[in-house]
C-alpha cells in the first residue's frame, strides 16, 4: 500500500512539473497597437505633395515602419490623388541608425512614370516616414544597392520636404573652362551648382552650360559666350552631345577667329569632362554654329592642346 501511494505521489509531482514547464512555455500575449498616421501622395497633376490620414494596426514589437510601407504602396484613396510607387513592391526590411532610417525594398519601386513620378514618388516615401519625430532622414534601398537618381548619382539620406517643386538639392562640383589671360588657350575653373535630387543628365548639363554663359569667377580668366545666350535644348545620343543655342550666339558675339576658337573649345572641354561624352555637336536656332570662320556642321572633339595644364 505505501509503495502504490509512493508511486501516485511521484507521478502527481511529476505532472505538476509538466504543467509548470507548460506554462513557462507559454508566449505573451502581444499587445495590438492601433494609429492615425499620414500618407504621402501626388496631387492629381503631380506638382505638390499631399497626403491622407490613414488608421493603421501592427501588433508589438513589430516592425512599425514595414507596415505603415505596406500600407502606403496600396494607394491613396482620395480620388485626385496619384500614387506614384508600384503596389507591387515588397518591403525586404528597415533599419534604424541613430535618427537615419534605412529602407530595403523590391525592384518594382524603381519603375517609375518618368523623372518627375520619380521625385514625388521618393518623396511621398520618405515624407511618410519622418513624419515620426525618431526619425530625421531616409535612405532608399531597391534589392540591397543604393536607389539610383536620374542624375546617374545614388541618393543622399533624405529628409522632410513639403512638395515635390521645391525638392532639395545639393552642391555637386564641376570643371568649367573660358579664356585664359592671353587668349591662347582654355583654362579650368571649379564651379559648385546647386541640383535637385531627382535630375536628368540633359538638365545637369543644361546648368552647366548656364553657368558657363555666367562667364568665370577668376579675374585672370576671360568670358566665351556672350551673356545674352539661351541653351534652347540638349540632346545626347551614344557618345556625343547635341546642344542648340539661341539666336544671340552670332549676332551678340565679338567674333574673331581668336574669339571663335576660345568659345568653341571651352565649350567642348567643359562638356566632354562628363562620363562618356567625347564629342559636341553645336547648332544656332537649329543651324550649324558659323561664329567667324568655321561652319560647325559636325560634332567636335575634345581639343588637349588648346586646354591649358
């Protein structure tokens, strides 16, 4: 008889102990969190950035910043406003450095409707995001590699910006060339230009080139076109660069073959400093550039012996 109780008393000991590891094992239960946040959005002509308020829910612990994507990339549901990222695109994850979020998302973000969709689409993410006080700036992940700009540069972190006309911008430095002391060749100057973030290559080089009409800083170097001059359009095709100026390139120049020569080079060295670009074609309001002795009527090549070192 004692030995049958001594057997009841260990196996009761040992369910207890069954139950007690059962109940250890036991996960806590999360805590759903529901809140009102914004999403960014295009207006219906994609010209400022707007947003709706939205009720999200994520249970605790859960990547906060993945869902309220999740949510963003479904669309707005204001009729005028315009999505600008694909509601195919996967969230890979987020990380937080200090007040910097990054994001890694799918292929599918990249695909947008042009450079403008482009700029409001990074930013309807990046304003979505930083609407949280913890974070300040975002960086844009697709597939692990820094997302690409239309400038051909990744992009910086990010921060807040109100609407997509009045993006950020940065300095990016480039090499220009005028006239040097005597006449007799071209010599460079560093130039800083402000840029948006979302930029074509055309409109880089357009700026540049308006730079270049704004003539050089240095004292020691002399103006190659004339201040009047407008950059009528720019145009790449391969490796050569098909620029049309205005009108005021013949009939507001001091002509002179030295004059012709110092317009003509700085213009090709400045621009064939550029990745890729090795020969400039110029025009006048659509016709060969004719200053005082050439008719330009083909692309011209960079010229080292008329650079000076």
């Amino acid at each position: 008889m004692k030995k049958y109780l001594l057997i009841l008393l260990v196996s009761a000991l040992g369910l207890g102990l069954l139950a007690g590891c059962s109940q250890d094992q036991t996960p806590p239960v999360q805590e759903e969190i529901t809140e009102t946040v914004k999403l960014y959005y295009g207006d219906n002509g994609n010209e400022n950035i707007v947003f709706e308020e939205r009720e999200i829910s994520y249970l605790e612990g859960q990547d906060r910043y993945s869902v309220i994507l999740d949510e963003l990339f479904k669309g707005p549901k204001t009729a005028d406003y315009q999505a600008n990222i694909s509601p195919e695109t996967k969230i890979y994850g987020t990380i937080v450095q200090g007040k910097d979020l990054i994001v890694d998302l799918s292929q599918e973000f990249a695909q947008f409707g042009g450079s403008v969709g482009e700029i409001v689409g990074v930013l309807s993410l990046v304003n979505t995001l930083t609407q949280f006080p913890e974070i300040e700036r975002v960086k844009i992940l697709v597939e692990g590699m820094e997302l690409i700009a239309p400038s051909g540069q990744p992009y910086p972190f990010i921060s807040y910006t109100e609407n997509g006309n009045n993006a950020q911008a940065e300095l990016k430095k480039f090499i220009l060339y005028f006239a040097n002391a005597d006449a007799t060749k071209v010599a460079a100057e560093l130039r800083e230009i402000e840029l948006p973030l979302a930029v074509t290559l055309e409109q880089i080089i357009t700026s540049v080139l308006e730079e270049l009409v704004k003539g050089p800083v240095s004292t020691n170097l002399s103006r190659t076109i004339p201040s009047e001059v407008q950059i009528l359009s720019v145009r790449i095709e391969g490796d050569t660069l098909f620029i049309d100026f205005s009108e005021e390139m013949h009939s507001k120049h001091w002509g002179g073959a030295t004059g012709e020569a110092m317009t003509i080079n700085s213009i090709v060295a400045t621009l064939t400093e550029f990745e890729n670009l090795n020969y400039v074609k110029m025009t006048v309001a659509g016709q060969p550039m004719n200053i005082e002795h050439s008719i330009l009527d083909e692309p011209v090549g960079r010229n080292e012996e008329m650079i000076e070192k």
